[in-house]
C-alpha cells in the first residue's frame, strides 16, 4: 500500500518548562489517535521548536495535517517534504518522542536555519534528521 510521509519544523508556542505538562499531553494524545488511523512517526520538541515526521494512509496524513497546521501550540510550520513511500521508517513507534536536550537541540538547528534556496542541501540535511529521530528511537526503546 502507498503511503504518504510528511517532515516539518515549526516553533513551538509552549511557555517551556513552566508549561512542560502540555508537550506530555500533546504525545500521549498522538500515540494513541495515531494508532488508531494507522500513523506512526517521530516527534522531536527542543525547548523552542517541535519537528515531525509522520507517514501512513494518504487520507489519515492529510487529515492530520491540516489539524496540525492550524493547532495554536506552534506556529511557523516549515513544511520540508512531503513525500509517498511503501515501506515504513517508523514502524514499530505510533509517535517516538525525543527531548529537550542538547543533542536534539544541536541536531534540528541546522534544518531550522538552512539555505531556504539549497534543495539539495535542504534533502541531505532531511534525511540526517529523520536518520537521527530513527535512532533516537531505536535507543529509548519506547515502542509505543
Ligand atoms: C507539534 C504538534 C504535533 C502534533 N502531532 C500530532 C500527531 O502526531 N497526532 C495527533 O493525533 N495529533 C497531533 N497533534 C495535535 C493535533 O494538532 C490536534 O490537536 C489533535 O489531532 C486533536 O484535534 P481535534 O481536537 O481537532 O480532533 C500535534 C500538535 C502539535 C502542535
């Protein structure tokens, strides 16, 4: 089956850590709507931005999406790439979660402040990001 992936970045609106309880909340919720539509994914949060990377059914995603897009707990969403695929990066993870700490902060700044012009770059600089969410996974170990 064909399946859709979508990579952002945008910044988050969370007053960070006196808020922190609303990121908790934001996954717990995603895990399990996720599960249920057939998403899986990642989600990285730094302090002062969120990036995603979802894939599943076309329709689920684009569902997603647009609630995503307008969900007033981040703005700027940098939408990357969108992209069809057949097999899945994270298939054991309805949303793994990563941060905040130094090293997801030091890994997302370089996508938040790239070339904007640089597609290239743009897709190597990707594809690191979505390698490290994978292996950030890998090691929490939280199948969920
Ligand atoms: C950074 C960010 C990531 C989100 N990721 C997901 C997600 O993976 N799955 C999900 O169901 N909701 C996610 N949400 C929440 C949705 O935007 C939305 O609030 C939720 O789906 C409930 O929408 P509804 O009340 O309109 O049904 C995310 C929100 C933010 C701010």
């Amino acid at each position: 089956m064909e399946l859709q992936s979508v990579l952002y970045v945008s910044r988050s609106n969370i007053d960070f850590p006196k808020k922190a309880y609303l990121v908790g909340d934001l996954v717990r919720w995603s895990v399990s709507w996720n599960r249920r539509v057939g998403i899986t994914g990642a989600l990285a949060f730094t302090e002062t931005h969120f990036s995603q990377y979802i894939e599943g059914p076309p329709q689920a995603i684009s569902e997603l999406v647009s609630k995503i897009l307008c969900d007033d707990r981040h703005c700027n969403v940098d939408v990357i790439r969108i992209a069809t695929t057949v097999d899945r990066t994270f298939q054991d993870w309805s949303l793994a979660f990563s941060g905040p700490d130094v090293f997801t902060g030091d890994y997302l700044r370089p996508l938040i402040e790239r070339d904007l012009e640089d597609k290239a770059f743009t897709d190597q600089l990707a594809d690191n990001w979505i390698r490290f969410l994978k292996e950030m996974a890998a090691a929490t170990q939280t199948h969920i």
